[in-house]
C-alpha cells in the first residue's frame, strides 16, 4: 500500500522496487555491532497510530542476505533494492575499500539524503584532528550525490 507525502512519507520511500528498507555497509571489524543492528531493526515494528506500513523492516546485511557470484554486480543489484543506506562510521570502516564503494554507488543512485551515517567508533572529522587513526570520514561519505546529482565535498 502506497502512502503520499501527506501520509508522512515520501513516495522515494515506498517505491515497489526496494525489496529492503535499509542496507548495512560495514568493516568486517564491526561485524559484532552490525549484527545487533541487523537483528534489533528487524525486530522493530513501529506503533499502529504511525503513518507508515505496519511491518517489520526488511534489512540487507552481506552475511545474512548476499546473492549471486559476481561481487560487483550483486551489490549494485542489493544497493539499488535499498531505500536507505546505513554506514557504520569508524575507523575501520574509513580503511575499507567496500565501505567507500558502497557508500559512493548508493549515493550515486539514492542521494545523500538516503544515506544514514553512524558513529560507532572514532571522532567525527571535525574533531578528530590531524590523527588518521581517529579520523572516521572517507571519501565515499565526503562525496554523494543529491537528487540534482551535484556531487557534495565535505573535507
């Protein structure tokens, strides 16, 4: 059942397409906390007097729902039947070549505004200093796209 803006939801977010309402892109080193998240959001079911469809959230996490033998194509196939992207930021994340590809094809497709950072670990860029190891911002979050496709650089 589709609802309208008036409903409290956008049409971008009930497009029949997206088979998940979110995808976690994550290191391997924050697995613990991706599967807590993973298990906690689908486990959620929001209250009957909110606007919105009255279902639990369908979650893309690689380990639990991963398809296909080509890497490349399967996550663009996963990201592009995503409503939302969540990035757990840290700065094991920041050292990931996946997390930087996932968040940079999401972005090119949904737009920044789809993207939902997440501080798990590590200091914001603005606080962080000049320390690398600290430092939680990479380039897939410093350059997404808006639904103009100009591309944001946040250094």
């Amino acid at each position: 059942m589709a609802m309208s803006a008036e409903d409290g939801i956008s049409a971008e977010d009930t497009t029949p397409e997206a088979e998940y309402d979110a995808f976690i892109s994550y290191s391997r080193r924050d697995m613990v906390f991706a599967r807590a998240l993973e298990k906690t959001l689908e486990a959620y079911r929001p209250p009957r007097d909110l606007p919105v469809p009255q279902r639990h959230l369908r979650v893309f996490r690689d380990e639990t729902d991963f398809t296909g033998t080509d890497y490349a194509d399967a996550i663009r196939r996963h990201l592009a039947a995503s409503h939302k992207l969540i990035v757990l930021c840290s700065p094991a994340a920041r050292a990931s070549r996946y997390v930087d590809e996932e968040v940079r094809l999401f972005g090119e497709q949904r737009g920044a505004s789809a993207v939902i950072p997440l501080l798990i670990a590590g200091l914001p860029n603005n606080e962080a200093g000049s320390d690398p190891e600290e430092n939680i911002a990479h380039s897939g979050i410093r350059e997404v796209t808006d639904e103009e496709n100009r591309v944001y650089k946040n250094t």
